[in-house]
C-alpha cells in the first residue's frame, strides 16, 4: 500500500511536471530543470513500480505456499478422519455417537450389524436398538455428563448381555456428542450360569446318598436288635452309596483335570490302546453275556495323550456294555480317514463303538453329553453310572481338536463316533 501509494504520489508529480512544460506556462531554465526532475521522477516511478512487483510476487507466492500447506493439512486431517472410522468400523465391539436427545450422528460396522441396519440417519438410540433399558440409560449418562456404565440385556434381534459404557465427548467445534458402547458379556453370562448349575447338581449328587447312609445308619443304630440278615442289608447299601459317592467324585476329578491342562500331545499308536480297554472289560462284559469285537488295522498312530485316550475308550465301551441287551453284541472300529470338505482337516482317525443296545430316544440324543445328564436315571444308577462318562468323552476329544457324534436307534442300538485329527 506504501508503495503503491509512493508510486502514485511521483507519477503525480511527473504528471504534473509534464503538463507544466507542454502547455507552455513556465521559463526555458526551469524547463530544462523540470525536464530533469520528471526524468529523475519516472526513474524514481520505475523503481518503485519494479518493488512493488517483486513485493507483490512475493506476496502472491507466499499465499501460494500457504494454500498449499492448507491444502495439505486438510488431505492429512481428511485422511486421520478415514482412518479414525476405518478403526472404529473395525471395531468388534458396537459403538455408536449420539447428540444429547439420543440421535444417532454415528454407529460402527458391528453396530449395525447387531442391529440389521445399514445406517442411522436420523435415527435415534431406542428406534435402532428397540430396548427401553438402553435409552433410559443413555438418559441417565446424558444427565450426569461423566462416564457412566450399566449392565443391560437386549432382547432384539437376540438376547445379549452387555455391559453398556458412555461418556461425553468434545468434537472439533464444541459441540457435545455421546458415545456408547456395548461389550457382549452373554459368553461370560452363560458359562457362570452352567458353573452355578454344575455346583447344584454336585451337590444334589452327594445331598441323596449322604441322606441315605445317614437314615439307614441311624436305624442300625437306633435297632440294637436289628435281624442280622436287615443289618447286612442296609450295610450292604451304605458301602454301594460310598462306592458311588467315590466313583462320582473320581469322575469330578478326571473332568476337573481334563479341563485344567491343555493335553499333553505325543505319537500314540491305538490299536494297542484299544486291545487293552477291550481286555480290561471283557470280565464285565461276559457277566452280561455280551461279546465285544474288534475291526482294528495293524497300527494307528496319532497326536494325542495316551492316558486321556484310555479313558474314553472306556467310557464309551463302559456304556455299550451297561446299556446293552443280554446277549447283545458291541463292535470297536477304528480307521484312517480323508475327509474331502474344505472346512475340515484332510486326514482324521475315527473311533467307532457300536452296540446292539437300548438305543436312545432322539429327544435326549442332544443333553446326552451334558454334565449328570442320564436317560433313565434308575437304569443309570443301578448300572452304577455317574451321568459324568460322555461329557468327560466330549471334554477330551474337544480339547484335542476333534469331535464326538452320535446315532442312536430306540431299542435298536447305537453308535458313538469319535473323529479326531490325524495331525497336530
Ligand atoms: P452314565 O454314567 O449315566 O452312563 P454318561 O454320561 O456316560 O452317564 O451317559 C449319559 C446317558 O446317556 C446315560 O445315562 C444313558 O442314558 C445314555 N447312554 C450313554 N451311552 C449309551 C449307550 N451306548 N446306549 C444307550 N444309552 C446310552
């Protein structure tokens, strides 16, 4: 501006100067004088002129650069800003932004996934979740503006049990937003239920035994003259509810183990596994007059720990011959296998125990493996059964990253299958 005026104020003068001498008005010395000064003006003019283009050029170039640096600022901040929603929509947990009234301005990908939406424009907290609990809720949060969480079931599209956190946040501008978030605890939820249930059950296990022993050993001792043969008998039992007592908390314990270590994995050959087992039982299985067969190759060699791998074997041949008819018939196969599903590891073994038994309902075929589940729980006793064999089977073969399936035909027999895989 000073220059520009500077500049104005001389060619001004200059102009003036000019006029002077062309219209005549002033001496011939004083003319050759101006003449000079409208010289020594425009000199001056063009000097002027030439700094205030180099001011200007400067001046041009710096907003330049300084465009070019906002520019990039705002590439870097729209680029921090893709990032920020990439993460957050990568999220596994739902999180969701709110404006005070529990408008919806954002929801991540899990959150709309949970809720089968594909946006939240415009919509609010309780339209997309259809649960009263959250938005009352997200009510009390808005209220005490601090971070606030509550544990909340949510019942659409299906039961969840959450624990839902919020807290206040600032965006760019001050405006004041809401985020929620929801951590799925229904894993947690559900495994503390079966914990509290496997403690009932025990101790409903232990609570009807320990009731008998205790009624008939008062009555021994309240009858001093007891008829021998009565006292035999009621002793006789007191010893069978001990044994069954041990058995179940032999079983507690395997369960407990199995459950506590990983398996400790090693080359095992099962045909000679198999052999023995099947040696073990034939005693009892001759009892019942049941013939058990084998249909085994010359070696099966797999990854997996020897002791574990007995005891299934055992509880599946256990079973086959308890729940077996008199003169019934029991077959243990075990084979390689190629499996052609992609979703599956290409070679397993599989165990096969077959029996000629019972059979079971299809309506029990899925409790089964349940911890103290039994069909017929007189039958199961009787037999001296804990309602523990096939959930500690499942147990073993889980943790060895196989499977266990079953067909079963009423009255006609069963079928347990036991895949595992071949390699580690
Ligand atoms: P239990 O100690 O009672 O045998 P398990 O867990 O081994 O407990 O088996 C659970 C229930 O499954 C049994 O009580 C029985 O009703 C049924 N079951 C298991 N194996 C067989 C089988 N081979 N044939 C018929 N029923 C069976």
């Amino acid at each position: 501006m000073r220059v520009s005026g500077g500049l104005s104020w001389v060619l001004t003068g200059c102009a003036v100067l000019v006029a002077l001498m062309a219209f005549g008005r002033v001496a011939s010395p004083l003319r050759e004088w101006m003449a000079w000064l409208a010289l020594v003006g425009v000199g001056i003019a063009l000097f002027l002129a030439y700094q205030e283009q180099k001011r200007l050029r400067q001046a041009r170039q710096q907003q330049q650069e300084l465009q070019e640096r906002l520019e990039r600022l705002e590439q870097a901040m729209a680029q921090q800003r893709q990032g920020l929603r990439v993460l957050l929509d990568g999220l596994p947990v739902p999180l969701m932004l709110c404006e005070r009234d529990a408008t919806l301005r954002y929801a991540n990908h899990t959150a709309l996934e949970w809720f089968g939406f594909r946006s939240v424009q415009g919509k609010s907290l309780l339209a997309l979740t259809l649960c009263y609990d959250l938005y009352s809720f997200f009510r009390e949060g808005v209220r005490q503006e601090a971070q606030f969480t509550r544990s909340i079931t949510l019942s659409f599209p299906q039961t969840r049990h959450v624990l839902a956190s919020m807290w206040p946040v600032l965006d760019e501008e001050g405006t004041e937003w809401f985020a929620v978030v929801l951590l799925d605890q229904s894993e947690l939820v559900r495994v503390e239920q079966v914990r509290r249930d496997f403690v009932a059950n025990v101790s409903h296990e232990f609570r009807t035994p320990l009731a008998s022993i205790r009624s008939l050993a008062e009555t021994i001792l309240e009858d001093p003259h007891m008829p021998s043969e009565t006292r035999n008998r009621f002793l006789t039992t007191i010893v069978q509810e001990v044994e069954r007592m041990t058995r179940i908390a032999e079983d507690l314990l395997v369960l407990s183990h199995a459950e506590s270590l990983p398996p400790q994995r090693e080359p095992v050959d099962l045909v000679p596994l198999i052999q023995q087992v099947v040696q073990q039982l034939q005693s009892e299985a001759q009892r019942h007059h049941i013939q058990i067969e084998t249909e085994l190759p010359d070696q099966l060699i797999l990854p997996a720990q020897r002791d574990q791998m007995v005891q299934v074997l055992l509880n599946l041949l256990t079973n086959a011959i308890r729940y077996n008819k008199p003169n019934g018939r029991v077959w243990v196969r075990a084979f390689r296998k190629s499996l052609s599903a992609p979703s599956e590891r290409s070679e397993v073994v599989l165990i096969e125990v077959q029996d000629t038994g019972i059979g079971i309902m299809s309506e029990h075929l899925p409790r089964i493996f349940e911890r103290f589940y039994r069909v017929d729980k007189a039958r199961s006793r009787e037999t001296g059964g804990t309602g523990l064999g096939l959930s500690i089977v499942k147990h073993i073969v889980e943790a060895h990253g196989g499977r266990v399936e079953v067909e079963s035909e009423y009255r006609v027999g069963s079928t347990f299958r036991v895949i595992l895989p071949a390699s580690t």
